[in-house]
C-alpha cells in the first residue's frame, strides 16, 4: 500500500523546518494534513490547543481526547518558502484517497490544484 511508503520522522524527532505533516489516529487510521514554515512550532502549537480542548478542528479534538493521536513528518523542506510548502500540503490532500484509507479530518475539503511553474 502507498501509504507504507512514506518516510516519517519520529515524533520527538520534527525538525524546525518547513514541511508537510499529519496528524494520525492510530485506533482509527483518521488523518489531518498540515504545512507549516516552521513544523516544531506549528505542532506545538496545535498541542498546546489539543490539551486546553480548545482546538477549533472538533473532529481533530475528538481524537485527541481518545488518546490515540500522533504526530508524523511527511516531507520537510531545507528552505522556509511559504509557497512551495503550501502546494505541497495541498498535493497530500488531493492524493488522501490513495495514501490514507480513511477520509481526511481537515475542515477544508481538497480543492483543484494545479502546479504552475515560477
């Protein structure tokens, strides 16, 4: 399966760089997609909300009250470049349906997305 090949990072291991990462229930094989310029702040952040049950994903919340929900790097970038980390995370959405077995807790649903060279 695809999803077994994606390379992640350990949890106590996220970089201080740009990248694409998930959220993932492991009980229930749930996933968020997210990009950051900066993932080891980024993560803490949504930690910090995870724990004061103030997160304003409530599915996201709802697995982290369940106690299964982990952190995993998908692809880190050497250089903070706000745009190319975007598109990146927005492919990860677009592909879920063939990496993830279960449908994505983002809010936003996928979009259309095409990359343009710069």
């Amino acid at each position: 399966m695809l999803q077994n090949n994606i390379k992640y990072l350990p949890n106590d291991h996220v970089p201080e760089l740009a990248g694409v990462y998930i959220l993932e229930d492991t009980e229930s094989g749930r996933v968020y997609v997210g990009s950051s310029i900066n993932m080891r702040s980024r993560i803490a952040h949504h930690r910090s909300l995870l724990q004061m049950n103030k997160h304003p994903n409530k599915q996201l919340q709802a697995l982290f009250l369940e106690g299964n929900l982990i952190f995993k790097v998908l692809v880190s970038f050497p250089v903070p470049d706000k745009h190319k980390v975007k598109e990146a995370e927005q492919l990860f959405i677009e592909a879920s349906p063939a990496l993830f077995e279960q449908e994505l807790v983002n809010k936003k649903p996928a979009r259309a997305f095409h990359l343009i060279n710069h």
